[in-house]
C-alpha cells in the first residue's frame, strides 16, 4: 500500500488479520529504505510490539485513524522489551530504525494515504 509522509514514499506491505499481525516483520534479514509494514487492527487500543523473533532494528509510529503520529519507538532486535501507543490507536507502521527521525518526522507529524481519514 503506498504511503506517504510529506513528501517522503513509503511502500508498506498491510498487517490486518490476527495472523499477518503476529508475524509482522519476524525473521526477514532485510528491507527496502522506504519499505515498511503497517499494522492495522480492528478497535482502538494502546497497541504494543516486541522483537523477540525479529532481527531488523525497527522504529514504529502509532498513527491515528486520521493520519497523525501519536508517538514513536525505536526497537532492538530480538527483545522482548514492550513498545506501546501513548493513546488508543487502530494502526502502527514499522520501519527500518531512524527512518522517522531521518526525516524530522515526530509524534504530531502527519501519514497520508488510503487507510487515513482527512483531519
């Protein structure tokens, strides 16, 4: 699913069924500089992540369903420390670490794309 923030690309692989949530990211050794995966959940919740099975460092952004960037992590590899929402959100998107960081993007910052709603 094409994403965007600013004018920055992201190419996101979706995360919607409990199934595809619990994988996520686990055991992939790589990933492209603009891709990511977007966790999408069917209620609102303080979500949290782990890495145990995953070897990328990651950063991730819980977003609001209208785009906005609540808060963000970043994730050592292979923890078990918890990661979670500051406020209840329905989405998470995973990146490569610092991707957010690299590109001034902060809690506050806006995503756009299909799975958002105009503020």
């Amino acid at each position: 699913m094409p994403l965007r923030a600013g004018f920055h690309m992201i190419r996101a692989e979706v995360a919607q069924t409990e199934a595809q949530r619990q994988v996520g990211l686990m055991h992939r050794r790589e990933m492209g500089a603009n891709d990511g995966m977007l966790f999408i959940f069917e209620a609102p919740a303080t979500h949290c992540f782990w890495m145990r099975n995953t070897l990328l460092p990651l950063s991730i952004a819980f977003v609001a369903d209208d785009g906005r960037i609540v808060n963000i992590a970043d994730m050592k590899p292979q923890t078990t420390d918890s990661h979670c929402a500051t406020e209840p959100v329905r989405m998470a998107l995973e990146m490569n670490q610092g991707w957010f960081a690299k590109r001034g993007l902060v809690a506050g910052s806006r995503l756009a794309g299909p799975p958002f709603s105009k503020p």
